[in-house]
C-alpha cells in the first residue's frame, strides 16, 4: 500500500543533465517537427548551429529522477498500473540548445481518491542553469496511481487542490491538424523515455492496447508545436507556460487536431484525433507573451 510519508517526504537529489544541440534537434523530430523540408520555420529546429531555437516542452524532459516510483518501492506505489495524468511547464527563460542543467524533484501533493479509484501524486520539477544558478523553468505533472487508493485509512492525503479548468464547449477559433508518423514512439523515446509499452508490441497487448503507444508527452510536445506555430509566430521565447491533461493515448500514425481558444491573455486548447472520435489532450491552457 502506498505509504503517505514517505511518498510526501520524497525528493530526487540534484540531477544533472548534459545536452547538446543534437538532442535538441532529436527532441523537435520525436514531437513531429519539420515532416516538410521546406518549411524553413520549422527547420530552426532541427538544423545545428547558432540559431538553433528549442521547443519549449523540451523542459519536461530534461533532468528528471527517472522512473523512481518504481525504484524506490519502500513509497508503497503499484508502478505497473499508474498513468500520466497531468503535466505543466513554466519557462522563466528560453532553454539554451545546448548546456548543463540541474533538476531538483519534490512531491507536492499526494491525494487519496478512495478505496478501488485510485491516487493521485503531485510532484514539481525546478530547472536551473548549472554554470550560473538561473531558475530556467517549473515542471509539474500529475500521476494517477491507479492501484493505491485508500490509503488514507491509515491517516494521511492532502486535499484535492485547485482543478484545471475546461476548455469551451463552443466551436473552437483555431483548428490545426499534425499527422504523427507510423515509428514517431520509436523515436520520441531515444529523448528519454524507454517505457516498452511504447515499443514493445506484446507488452502493449498486455497493457490492453492493440499497438504500442506514442508517449503521451510526445502529443503535448506536438500541442506545443503547434500554439508556438500558431500563436507565438514560431518564436519560442514568447510561449511562457503551457499545461494539459492527458485523457486519452495516442497512437502513432494517428492525425492530431489541436483546436483552441483565446480567452484573454490565455489560449484554451485541446488536441484530438478525429479519426477515432477521441480526445487525447483535455484542459489545456497556455500563456504566449505578445511579438
């Protein structure tokens, strides 16, 4: 059973995480960048050199503690059943192409569904420049462990906390389609995440699914592809934050359409594959400073 302290107690050590451009460019081509190589908006991401820009989803990758709720199972977590429920990046500066940053990881909340729903985990991730100390960029995800409700029983849980909010239910203002190549989890994973369920096909048919899975931080990189394209004149310094719920998984192969809203200084959005009727992204909100 998932052990509250110990769980909200927890915090990685300082990760460092060394890259390069060539990551970065691997990073862009994973989340579906630059399929025309023609667009020359899209191949500054993809082309070394100085003029190098970086997506700023990048950030949810780099420097995390890795799969440590697997790793560490004093916390208690039945890490075979818990899925990606919620992530969130906050830049305070462009991410450089290229360096040496320092992830620190604390838990920040742990909530008890009940018994048979499940709990949710919430943890926060800092990003700071290791040569000069800069805070870089926030990261908070949401994990749903789907196996460890109840706890609370035994005391301990912390209340729900603020709910993101809905995207309209009115037509969207802006709809944009992004089709996702058939090997896309193949290589969004050489970013980092080598979970088999995204390239196994046998333990996709284990976890129920037809097919492996595209990462589902691979759709939100592809969400924010397509607000930076959209809204941010390609300029990845203007998209300051951007945050979504994942409701469903995406396959690879599958046309993703993000569809939004601008509600004030913030864009509402959500990222669908029409073809199969289902939303893969819901809740999603983000923040683009003006040109």
């Amino acid at each position: 059973m998932l052990d509250y302290a110990k769980v909200r107690n927890w915090q990685s050590g300082e990760v460092r995480h060394a890259y390069t451009q060539k990551d970065v460019q691997l990073y862009a081509l994973g989340v579906g960048m630059a399929q025309d190589p023609m667009d020359r908006e899209e191949l500054r991401y993809v082309i070394e050199g100085d003029g190098l820009r970086v997506l700023p989803s990048m950030a949810a990758v780099l420097a995390s503690p890795g799969f440590w709720m697997r790793n560490n199972p004093e916390v208690g977590i039945d890490h075979v059943r818990l899925v990606h429920g919620e992530q969130s990046v906050t830049l305070h500066r462009p991410l450089p192409a290229g360096g040496t940053l320092v992830g620190v990881t604390r838990v920040t909340r742990v909530v008890d569904k009940g018994a048979g729903k499940g709990a949710l985990v919430h943890s926060e991730k800092t990003l700071t420049d290791a040569a000069s100390g800069a805070l870089v960029a926030t990261c908070a995800s949401v994990t749903f462990c789907r196996g460890d409700g109840g706890f609370s029983a035994n005391g301990g849980g912390d209340p729900p906390g603020e709910q993101p909010r809905a995207t309209p239910e009115r037509a969207p203002e802006l709809a944009l389609d992004f089709p996702t190549r058939p090997e896309a989890a193949l290589v969004y994973r050489l970013s980092g995440d080598i979970n088999p369920l995204h390239s196994d096909p046998d333990v996709a048919a284990k976890a129920g699914f037809p097919r492996p899975i595209l990462h589902g931080l691979a759709t939100y990189g592809a969400a924010c592809h397509g607000l930076v394209k959209a809204y941010c004149g390609y300029d990845p310094a203007r998209l300051k934050s951007i945050s979504a719920r994942f409701s469903s998984p995406t396959y690879p192969g599958d046309v993703i359409r993000l569809e939004c809203w601008k509600e004030g200084d913030e864009i509402a959005f959500r990222a669908r594959v029409p073809a199969r009727e289902v939303t893969v992204l819901s809740h999603g909100r983000a923040l683009c400073a003006p040109a």
